[in-house]
C-alpha cells in the first residue's frame, strides 16, 4: 500500500520500473508465504494453459537485484519457443523462484561473490565471476519440459543430503526448511519431478549444484491425462 500511494504522490513521465518490480516482488512474497501455511493438506489449484518459458523469463526480472547485490552472475538460456504446460500459476511461480532465490543464496556463499560485488560499482561491464548461477529451459523427445537451475556454491551439507526435500530440514541458520519442501509437492502436483545433484563441472574441480524439474508438455494426450489426474 506504501508502494501504491507513493506512486501516486510522485508523478512522473515515464513508469518507474523499480518500484513496479517492487510491487511485483511484494506480491509474490505474500503468495510465496501464503504456500507454506496449508503445507501437507489438500487445497484447490486452478489449473490453465501458460507458457513455462515466460513465466520463467517473468522470475528471472525480478531476481536480477538480488543476484547483482550478492555479486551472482546470473545466466539464463530460455529458447524463443513456447512451453505450454497445464498448471497453476501461483504455485509454478512459487517453485521457480524458491529454486532461483536458493541457488542465488548459495553461489553467494562463494569468496569471490563479495569482491565482484564491490568491483562492480566500479567497472563496467562488470568482470567476470566464479559466483555464478545457470538457468535453462529445454523440451524432450518424450513430451516433457526440463528446468535446470544450477550454481556453484558450495552445496548442502552431508548430513541433510539425504533428506533436504523434507519439511524443516535446513542448513540455513535463519531457514526453516520449507522451501524444499513445498517446490517438491509443487512438481508432484503438477504431475512432475524435481531432483537434485551435485555435479563437476568446467574448469576441473569446480563443483556445482543442479537442480532439475521435469514436467509434461500440455498436448492434446497429456491434457486429457492431466485432467483425469487432477
């Protein structure tokens, strides 16, 4: 409500887009919270048409700030094609951006984010970083569309490995371990799957963390078998 009175105070010419991301990024985070609370039971979805692709390419506008204020590069490969997919879009977007926000956080955890952070103030183009976070789109051969969001932070711990996807289960001093938690009972909900791995990737010995979801593409056969589900 802030947000919308100082809008209207401050007249401009041209749309501030800050404080139109901002706005966006409080509502988000009220749908975002409001997931949590009926973790577990059963709760209405309104299930639609919508292109993956752009809902993705809608997150990723508003996670730029804080992957440029942790010192993340954030890379992004979403083809120009669309990805239709039967789903609700409230809950979709809350799995994206959980996997985004938590991929971000880790690369972050990186010793050189803090030094590209500051360096960036300072040059431009900002140079190039180790703290980085990959984000990619693809279709498949058997009707299903793959989300991969990987970062090369440090990844969790050992002793949760096994278990990071179950409610209150958390590294994170200031986390209660839902995020997870819910993003999986999104995909599931959704009639996919989402999964995890740590990987080595290039340059030799650089480790990252993977995160993947897979889901199916709203054709004529998978509509019907989609609403049979639901």
């Amino acid at each position: 409500m802030a947000l919308d009175i100082h809008r209207g105070e401050c007249h401009t010419e041209e749309p501030v887009d800050s404080l139109e991301v901002a706005t966006r990024q409080l509502v988000l985070m009220e749908k975002y919270l409001a997931r949590f609370l009926p973790l577990g039971a059963s709760h209405p979805h309104r299930f639609e048409q919508l292109d993956l692709a752009l809902l993705v390419n809608d997150l990723l506008s508003l996670v730029q700030t804080a992957a440029r204020h942790t010192g993340v590069a954030l890379q992004a490969e979403i083809p120009d094609e669309r990805f239709l997919i039967l789903g609700d879009s409230d809950a979709l977007d809350h799995m994206v951006l959980n996997l985004l926000l938590n991929a971000i956080e880790a690369a972050g955890q990186m010793p050189e984010s803090a030094a590209a952070a500051t360096e960036q103030t300072q040059t431009c183009p900002p140079p190039t970083r180790e703290a980085q976070v990959w984000v990619s789109l693809r279709g498949t051969a058997n009707e299903r569309v793959v989300l991969i969001v990987e970062d090369t932070g440090p990844g969790p711990p050992a002793e949760i490995t096994d278990k990071m996807f179950e409610p209150f289960v958390t590294a994170k001093t200031d986390g209660v371990g839902l995020g997870l938690a819910v993003a999986r009972e999104v995909a599931a909900e959704h009639h996919g799957q989402l999964g995890w791995e740590r990987r080595v990737a290039q340059p030799p010995g650089q480790a990252t963390t993977r995160f993947t979801v897979e889901l199916p593409i709203a054709g004529e056969g998978n509509a019907r078998a989609n609403a049979a589900r639901s």
